[in-house]
C-alpha cells in the first residue's frame, strides 16, 4: 500500500498541481493492481480533500478490494 495522510504536508507532493488546484487531493491510499502474468495494470486508489489516516481495518479493506478487482482482471485477460 501507498498512503499519504496529507499531501500538502508531504513534500513530494506538496507542489502537485493535483493538491494546489482544483481537485484539492490531500489525502491517498492505492493498493496496486496486477493482471495475471504480474505486469501492473494500475492501482485501486482513494482519495479525499480532507487529510486523514486509514486504521488496520481500513487498510485491510482497501488490499482485499484491491484482491478482488485482480480475481475479476483474470477471467477478462484469458
């Protein structure tokens, strides 16, 4: 998992357009996603305007929804 609890406080991400502009992103959580030879085909990613933290729980939610979209890539790659 990649999280940043407030982007504008992160200074890789502190000039983004993304956190500066209109979206206002502060907050990110991605799980990255794999098709089924392991190549990465993108990530299942939440997002806020407000900064915050997952807990464990949260974060177990976010990997096993990230599972569940990879079971479902598998049937559409063969």
């Amino acid at each position: 998992p990649f999280v940043v609890n407030d982007a504008l406080q992160d200074e890789r991400f502190a000039d983004n357009p993304v956190v500066l502009g209109e979206a206002n992103v502060r907050f990110y959580a991605g799980i990255p996603l794999h098709a089924p030879d392991g190549a990465r085909v993108g990530a299942l990613c939440v997002v806020d305007t407000k900064p915050r933290r997952l807990n464990a729980a949260q974060l177990m939610m976010l990997q096993d929804l990230a599972r569940l979209v990879e079971e479902e890539l598998a049937p559409r790659a063969a």
